[in-house]
C-alpha cells in the first residue's frame, strides 16, 4: 500500500504555509516483504537496503533488526577473514604492514562490526535471544583486543 501526504512546514505568522515536499512511504510490512523476495533472490545488498527503509518507519521491526544484525555481522566476518588470510601469507610482516593490518581491522570493527552490535542491541530489546548475547560480547572482545 503507497501512502502519500504533503509535508508542511509551520509557518511564522505572516507567511503562507507551502508544501516542502510529498513524501511516499510503503508500509513496514510492505518493504519487509519486498526486502525478504531480494534476499530469496540472492541480493542481499538490496535487501539490506530495504529493511534500513524498514526501520526508519519501524525502528523496532523485528525481522529488520535479525536481518541487517546478521548482514553486518557476516559482512564484517568475510573482510576480517581475507584481511587475516593476506597477513598470514606474509612470511615476515614489516612494522608497517603490521600497522597497515590493525588499522584495516580498526576498519573493519568501527565499521560493520558496529553496525551489527548496534542492530543486536535492538533486537535484545525486542527480543531475549542468546546468541545475540554471545555475538555482542564476542564483538566486544574484538573491539578490547583493538585498543
């Protein structure tokens, strides 16, 4: 179902209220749906793409936050782990290929590491789940290790 209202904008006495803009939005279900047909299809960045739409109409829309917590999680697991696999191929990291390694990490927890915690936090929420204790605690770890 398409929703479309007018945005308008109060105005200080004297002016004339205008539309700023119109603003379409699919309900959360809607976007949820169309975000679980791309991943069935196997385009997950797509379906990412979506359910962030979700959430931004329904921050606390479960199946959005499980999604895009494991996305980030895994996204972030494939880049440490070829990260890791090229440090291993060096026979003898210099002190700046060892720099270059805890910075690309750093990367790699401040970005899609994060991400992730901050969805499993939603879902904790929402939802008591265990591994999402586990897997927020094991991104902790990486995040003490870092410093």
């Amino acid at each position: 179902m398409l929703l479309s209202f007018p945005l308008v904008l109060s105005a200080q006495e004297g002016e004339r209220k205008a539309p700023v803009t119109t603003l379409s939005v699919l309900s959360a279900t809607a976007l949820a749906q169309e975000a679980e047909a791309h991943f069935l299809n196997g385009e997950e960045n797509v379906a990412a793409r979506l359910y962030e739409e979700v959430l931004s109409v329904d921050a606390n829309h479960l199946q959005a936050n499980i999604f895009l917590a494991n996305y980030y999680y895994l996204l972030a697991e494939r880049e440490k782990s070829n990260l890791e696999s090229d440090y291993h191929k060096l026979r003898k990291p210099t002190r700046r290929q060892r720099a270059q390694y805890h910075d690309s990490l750093s990367g790699i927890v401040s970005s899609h590491y994060h991400k992730a915690k901050v969805y499993l936090q939603r879902v904790l929420q929402l939802y008591p789940s265990t591994g999402a204790e586990q897997t927020i605690e094991k991104i902790g770890t990486l995040e003490a290790n870092l410093r």
